[in-house]
C-alpha cells in the first residue's frame, strides 16, 4: 500500500464509537489474566459496579454488566422483563430507538402499539414534552396502557438527546405502572442522570463509547421495581428456568448470581474489566460536573463553529426546536451542502478528512449520504476540535463549498472567550 503519514494507528478517532483510549486503559489490557471465578477478579467487578452505579446515578437499585456489546443489553433488557401480557410502546426517531422496537418484535408480548399511537417521528426529529404527551394521549384514547415503554436517551444516529428526566416523568404520571427502559448507550458517563430522580426502571450503556473502554461490555442498572420483577424467576437456591425466555441474555441469571455470590454467572471478559476499571477510576478523578461540563462546552463549540461556516445540524433541518437543548453534546450530525450530498460525495469528503489522519462518520440506514457525524465522547478536548474543525473546513473548500466563515478562527474565538484552559 506504500507509505501513509497518517496510517491505522495514529489516525485520530472522531466517530460514535469505538472511540479514542488513552493509552493507560489499553496498556492495562496487557496484564495477567486471573480466572474469572477468583477473589481478584470478583473485587474488581465489585469497584467497577460501584463506579458505574455513580455513573447512573443509582442510590438503591443493582448493576449488571454482561460481556456483549450494548445491543445485548438492550436485548437482554426487554426480554427479561416482558412477558406474553404486556403491552409494548417504543418511542422510535432513529436507529437506535429503532432498534427497541426490532427486538420488541423478537420477544414474548401481548401487543406492540408504536405504530399504532404514531410513536415514530421522523429521523433528526426529537420527542418534546408535547410531542410524548400526544402520543400518551392516543394510547389513553384507544384504552390501551403500555407495560413497558422504551426510549433512546440520546438518538447516536442522528445527533439528537432528549429531556429524559421531563419525558421519563410525563410517562410516569400518565402510566404509573409502567416499566420504562432506557439506552444510554452514548449519553452515560457524559451527561449528569439519577435514575431514582429521572424514575428509570432500567439503564443501558456499554463499553466503548462515554465510558472509554475498548468495546465487549455492556452494563444494565435496574432499578428496585425492576429488580423485584426479575425475582419472580428465583426458586430456593436455583433458577426456574422453565419460566424464562432465553438463557445467556437473560438477566434473571446475572441478578441471582451478583446476588448470592457478588459475581457473573458466566466467563467475564477479563481484559476489558481491567481496562474499564482503569477508565473508571480516570472519569472519577475528572470528577462528573468537571467532565460534564467539559464535553458540553466542547461539543458546544463544534456546533457552533460547524454553523458559523454556513452548515447545517441535522436538527434544525429536520425539527424545529431548540437547538442548544436537543443537540447532543456526544455526537453531532451534520448535513451537507446540496454540492457534496449523495453516497459519492459523501464518500470524497470523508477520504479527505481521513487523509489528513482524522476519522469521522457518515450517516446510517436512510442517513447515508446525507449527514456526516462527529463524537465528541470521552477525553475529547480543544486539540481535537482544532483539528477536526480544521480538517472539515479543508475538505469543504477542496469540494467546492466556500465556507460563510473560517471555523477553525471561530474554535478559537469560542475558546478564548470561554477560557478553555479552565476545563483541561
């Protein structure tokens, strides 16, 4: 292939995950592997529980972490808690929340009603308030009451988060009894949530994006309704397993097991505990409202640069809401200028920023082509945003789109104005 200044391994790493990894969390992956049934072993999942539980916020509830990657633990989620009589609602505005509604499909249930209450808004659009409380209206209308709702905290697909803890309350007050699901896949260890304080009953991330870890883990927190729901599957000392849909993603199995033993119920990936354990303890030392404010500030900033040149997010071309409250501060979407959108396009402008040793995302499913995407997850800080700004704006005007201003002399007007040394 010949020479490459930038090659695979000092490419910068820009995307929605995997993502970039100091190099202290992968040097950790190196050590010895102890036996995953050892006191060594297990006292390192208990830390790493404890750590991910400041993560969600979780004061009285457990959690779970299961070696897959998140879609696992979305499966295993909603498998383990529905039964042949429940009454399923997704709250469906992009891939990932799409995806709740292909697994709902998969499972044991009495009815799936998204379609039905119009719970599918179009991609790049964001579920308000009013817009959830509409459909609630609908399912109240056509007497029907979902058992268990899901939703994507934030939409990776698409640049999108919602008002979790507003939207979380809206259903609860409409529907009491209802279990609400979420994936926090991007939004965990980025974003500030409390589970009790949302009224979550279970909680999704996994590995390799906000938490900064290579990817094969995925982590459930369950909330002590949905912990009491799961119990129903325990017999004395075993579990029924003639009551349960499903075996290694089933979480009946994982709670019995860090119940009685505070250990997994099935081979640990080991390398990855130590790696997370090591980004764990980094995120802790940041300290959470420093690294929250951080990346909201940083992403901030990319928004704001990549609009000063004449861009537009996904978001203001597809909704109209409030930008700044339901752009994510993990990932942004942009959309191409009319002179660069299509597959070929989208393709050129991507192998430019990759030339220059930076990676970035194009758009998914019906996206492809039309937007292209930038993280903005973990230990991302202004070098990182010179850089991709820089980059962008390079293969912008090597296309043929003559930027309204320079976003990289925007970067770091924002960032003087907002003393950006401060946060490093």
């Amino acid at each position: 292939m010949g020479y490459k200044l930038y090659d695979e391994e000092n490419t910068l790493i820009m995307i929605p995950g995997p993502i970039e990894f100091h190099p202290r969390i992968i040097r950790q992956m190196a050590r010895k592997i102890y036996g995953h049934r050892t006191d060594y072993f297990r006292n390192i999942i208990a830390d790493v529980h404890e750590k991910l539980g400041k993560l969600f916020g979780l004061k009285n509830g457990v959690v779970l972490s299961l070696s897959g990657s998140g879609t696992l633990a979305m499966d295993a989620s909603l498998r383990s808690l529905a039964t042949k009589e429940d009454i399923i609602l997704n709250f469906v505005c992009g891939k990932f929340s799409e995806r709740f509604l292909e697994i709902s499909m998969t499972i044991p249930h009495k009815r799936i009603i998204t379609q039905e209450v119009k719970s599918e808004l179009k991609w790049g659009q964001a579920f308000t308030v009013e817009r959830v409380r509409m459909i609630l209206d609908s399912c109240e209308d056509k007497n029907l009451e979902p058992s268990l709702v899901t939703l994507c905290h934030n939409e990776t697909s698409t640049g999108v988060i919602i008002d979790l803890k507003a939207v979380a309350h809206t259903i609860k007050k409409k529907f009491p009894s209802s279990l609400l699901i979420v994936d926090g896949i991007t939004s965990i260890g980025a974003v500030p949530v409390s589970m009790e304080e949302f009224k979550v009953d279970v909680f999704i991330t996994g590995s390799q994006k906000c938490l900064e870890t290579p990817p094969g883990l995925s982590f459930v927190a369950l909330s002590e309704t949905a912990v009491e729901k799961l119990k129903k599957h325990f017999r004395d000392d075993n579990i029924a397993f003639d009551s349960i849909a499903g075996y290694y993603n089933h979480l009946a199995l994982y709670l019995y097991s860090w119940l009685r033993k505070k250990d997994l119920p099935f081979t640990g990936a080991v390398p990855l505990y130590y790696a997370l354990q090591a980004a764990l303890t980094s995120i802790l030392e940041e300290g959470l409202n420093r690294r929250f404010k951080r990346i909201s500030l940083i992403s901030s900033i990319l928004r704001r640069a990549l609009r000063s040149m004449g861009l537009r997010l996904l978001l203001e071309v597809r909704d109209n809401v409030d930008i700044d409250k339901y752009s994510s501060p993990t990932v942004t979407a942009v959309s191409y200028p009319e002179r660069i959108r299509g597959k070929e396009g989208d393709k050129q402008f991507r192998s430019i920023i990759r030339n220059l040793g930076i990676l970035i995302a194009g758009g998914q499913s019906e996206l492809k082509g039309h937007i292209f995407r930038v993280a903005t997850m973990g230990s991302v800080g202004p070098r990182e945003i010179i850089a991709t700004v820089g980059a962008i704006e390079y293969a912008l005007r090597k296309m043929g789109y003559e930027p309204a201003k320079s976003g990289v002399a925007e970067v770091l007007r924002l960032m003087e104005r907002e003393n950006i040394e401060e946060i490093l």
